[in-house]
C-alpha cells in the first residue's frame, strides 16, 4: 500500500521530479479545468465549504485528477490515502478500512480514498469498498482515464459524482512552464534559467495537453541549456530536440480509440473526404493497426454506401489487400485512397436497414416452414409429396418474372425491406424494382 502524504517539499526536494515539485497546493494554484474549478462551479463550491463526498475523476493524463484528489482531502481536513488499482488488491483496501475506522474513533478525521487507474479493478474488487463508502467510513475519489459507464459498477458510480476534466489548453501549459521557471522555491528559479517564446510555445504544444508532460520536458531542455553568463538559455532549437518524436494521446483500444474511429466513420458517412482524411491520419499517427482502419472501412461500404456505388466494396477489400502486400506507410496510401472515395460517393444504408429488419423477423417470427413450391423435389417421394409442385420458372417467363409467385412462408404476410434510395446506382435498382413489383410502366 502506498499512503500519500499531505503536499510538502521535505529534504528530497532535489531528486524529486519537477512535475510533482510543482503539483498545486491548493485551487489558487490549479491551472485549467474551469469548467469544474472555475468561480461558482459546483466542485469549487464544494471544496470551498470543505464538504466532503465521493466522487469519480475522468480525464487524460497530466490533466489534474492526482491533484485534484488531494485538494479535495485537504479541504475538508481528511486523511489522504493513495493506492494505484494496477498493484493494489482486496488486502490494500481493506486494510485501508481498518485505518480509516482508527482515525474516525481516535481523531475523528474522515479517510479519503484515493484509488488511482480505477478502472484496473474488476467488478468483485470494487464492490469490497462499497459498504464502507455507503456508511461514511470512507470517501472514495477514483481516477480514471477510461469511461466510467464501461469500467465502473453501476453501484459504485450511483455513489460517486463524475467529474469529466479535459486536456488541458495550450495556454494553460505555457502558464505552468512559466511558473516553474520562475519558482525558486520549488521550480526552477533559482538557476538563472531563460526561455525563448517560440520554445516555451514549442514545449506546450509537445505536450498535448498533459501538464506532467510539459514539465518534464521543461526539466530536460534546463539540463541541456548551455551555460551563460546571462544565465542558461532554453532556445527554440533546444526545444525542438527535446520535443522531437512528439507525443500525441491514443491509447490503443481506450476511449479515445473508439472516439476517433466513430469521427472517421461519420466523416466518410457526411461526405467529408478533408476531415475523413484527417482522422485517418489521427489514427494512424496515434499507433492504430491499419488493419483495423482497412476492417472497419469494408464495414462502412457495406454500411453507408451499400448498392448506391458497389465499388466501394471491392475498392474496400482492394485497399485492405495493398496494405498486406506493401506494409508500412506505403499501403497507407491504399486506405487513404479509399477513404477519399467512399467519402466522395453516393450513400445509402438500405442494405443496412433492410438487412436488421429481416432479422429481426427471423429471429422473432420462428421456423416457419419453406412453402412447398419452393422446395427442390430430387426424389420421386418428395415429388409425390408435392416439393417443387406449382413452381414458375422465371426464364421460361416473358420479361424473366413471375408475377404472383410468393415467396414468404405461407401464412406470413409479403414484406418489404429493402427500398433503394434515390442516389447513385440505386437509382436504377429502385426503377427496376418498381417495375418488377408493378408499381412503374414495363420497359
């Protein structure tokens, strides 16, 4: 078990990493999140009244949750006890408990729970805290980067409020790194350090959001500023060095992923080849397998696209298969060029619709029998039983139909499930449709 300690610089201030030498000491200090934190907010109020409650963080790292958490203890002069879901257990938590049942009979101080990656806990591990949150012994904070409506009992959530915190702006990091050049006490004041506009700009967008990030980074261009009799410069190229690779937050089926492939999906849908683009480059830039990318485009020319341009699902398969024959990045360009098609093309999700509402009647309607005159009749008994009887071929008819033959099983009513748009090739499919159930002039 780990047991946070109320913020304070001690002896080991020199070793201890800039990022957590700054952590804000109380909500003056807290930087970004004004939408939680920001004059008049609710969780502001509440921490102003020192109130405490149970309450669940969501947000991308280096986005406050840690501080956050203990800002909240402090305020209402809890006890502050941390432990990361990744290598805590049961035995954690419930030795946790005890602490916090000797606290409440000794000094009367409350608990604070701090439970860290949350979302690592299976539901079982979860439920061992719920009493003791229920009863007061505990207030539980967790913090996750991941959706609570997946990764979190229901139980637990109707007990704890969500709080959602963003990545944190650009101008918020520069505020940061501004701050820790010039703190003597705690930053990096007291070495005479300089920085460049353009790098402290360079720095803050390296971190994409991410204020541990961003002071980690400053950290390393201070010990490769070289010495100067004006003090130590961090100059634009120093920065570039130190934030070369980049850094850009995906998380590899993580929340994030889900996002970013729904806004490529609904970009192709609406027709947008720029922001489809975009998104695939976000994708893959981030680390997603374009296999998954060239997976999930044969979904949407089935889905989205359909009979309106059947291309698109052969121009699909075709992408999917140069990037297997040609790997990385070079069969990238196969599913940039189908992404520009099939955002580029006509639409229609008739396919789509009609399909679930075939299945749903097979699903619902049970085994209805196949109509007698459908059934093929290879035996003599079969023909005497009647298979085949009745049935019209259709190109031994004038046009190749057979108006009238039914098809459904006897006794369930004719359905119609699939109606073509009017877009691209569907155009003519609708047309001869209308024809073939006799809604239109014959041609």
């Amino acid at each position: 078990m780990v047991t946070v300690a109320e913020p304070g610089l001690g002896k080991d201030v020199a070793w201890r990493p800039l990022a957590d030498r700054m952590r804000p000491r109380s909500l003056a200090e807290f930087v970004g999140q004004a939408q939680l934190v920001g004059a008049g907010r609710a969780l502001s109020r509440l921490l102003e009244a020192g109130v405490p409650h149970s309450m669940v963080l969501w947000g991308p790292p280096g986005s406050g949750k840690t501080t956050l958490a203990r800002l909240a203890a402090q305020a209402c002069g809890a006890r502050f006890v941390g432990l990361s879901a990744v290598m805590a257990g049961v035995r954690d938590i419930r030795e946790v408990i005890e602490q916090a049942r000797a606290s409440r009979a000794g000094d009367g101080r409350p608990t604070v729970l701090f439970l860290d990656e949350v979302h690592r806990f299976n539901r079982s591990q979860q439920d061992t805290f719920l009493p003791y949150v229920e009863d007061g012994t505990l207030v539980f904070i967790g913090a996750t980067t991941e959706n609570p409506s997946f990764e979190l009992n229901s139980a637990l959530l109707s007990r704890a409020r969500v709080y959602v915190l963003r990545p944190l702006a650009a101008a918020d990091l520069r505020a940061l790194l501004e701050r820790a050049l010039s703190d003597a006490e705690r930053g990096l004041g007291g070495r005479g350090l300089r920085a460049a506009d353009e790098a402290l700009e360079t720095l803050a967008f390296a971190a994409d959001g991410d204020a541990r990030r961003a002071l980690n980074l400053l950290e390393v261009a201070a010990d490769l500023a070289p010495a100067d009799p004006a003090g130590p410069m961090i100059d634009a190229a120093i920065a570039s060095e130190v934030a070369s690779g980049g850094h850009r937050r995906f998380d590899k089926r993580g929340e994030l992923f889900y996002d970013q492939i729904s806004a490529l999906h609904k970009s192709v849908r609406d027709s947008d080849p720029d922001a489809a683009l975009y998104w695939l480059c976000r994708m893959l830039d981030g680390g997603c397998d374009p296999a998954f990318i060239a997976r999930r485009m044969v979904r949407m020319a089935s889905e989205d696209i359909g009979n309106a341009d059947p291309r698109a699902l052969t121009l699909a398969l075709a992408a999917w298969d140069s990037y297997d024959r040609l790997g990385s990045p070079e069969g990238e360009l196969a599913l940039a060029q189908a992404c520009v098609f099939f955002a580029c093309t006509a639409k229609s999700n008739a396919t789509y619709l009609a399909f679930g509402a075939a299945q749903r009647d097979a699903q619902e309607l049970g085994t209805l029998e196949v109509p007698l005159h459908l059934r093929n009749a290879p035996t003599r008994l079969m023909k005497d039983l009647g298979y085949g009887k009745g049935y019209r071929y259709a190109h031994d008819e004038p046009e190749a139909l057979a108006p009238g033959q039914q098809h459904f099983p006897d006794g369930m009513q004719p359905r119609r499930y699939y109606e073509p748009v009017p877009r691209g090739l569907e155009i003519r499919i609708r047309e001869a449709l209308a024809r073939i159930r006799g809604q239109g002039p014959a041609s």
